[in-house]
C-alpha cells in the first residue's frame, strides 16, 4: 500500500500567499488545478501530472517550492 504523506506530497504544493501575487490568474486559466486560500498558505491541489507542470511554471516564475 502506498504512503499517504508521498501520495499528497505528488498531489499538491504549499506556497505562501504572496508566492502567488500576479500569477494567480494564470496559474488558474492554464493548469487544472485547485487553489485553496487558507490563513497562512496557499494549497494548490491537482493531478501529479498537473502538479508536476505548475510546479515547473511556478519554479520559471521565481517561486521556491519545499
């Protein structure tokens, strides 16, 4: 059976809100994704697939993903 922390981890991305400021909308117009704001993080949630790619516009657009 596999992790559940691993599965998650390819299934979304935690950045701060301000990581999103002036990309969001695109972010959302060209991935398809879920963006939950929450108090202190944003939670972007997709496909592995998906995830993969908006991990890799998000790493062009200077944002650091842990």
């Amino acid at each position: 059976m596999p992790d559940p922390s691993r599965l998650r981890d390819s299934t979304q991305i935690i950045v701060p809100p301000s990581a999103l400021d002036g990309i969001r909308g695109d972010l959302e117009a060209n991935f398809s994704v879920t963006v939950f704001d929450e108090c202190e993080i944003v939670r972007i949630i997709g496909s592995p697939v998906e995830i993969k790619d908006v991990n890799g516009y998000l790493s062009r657009h200077g944002v650091t993903v842990p």
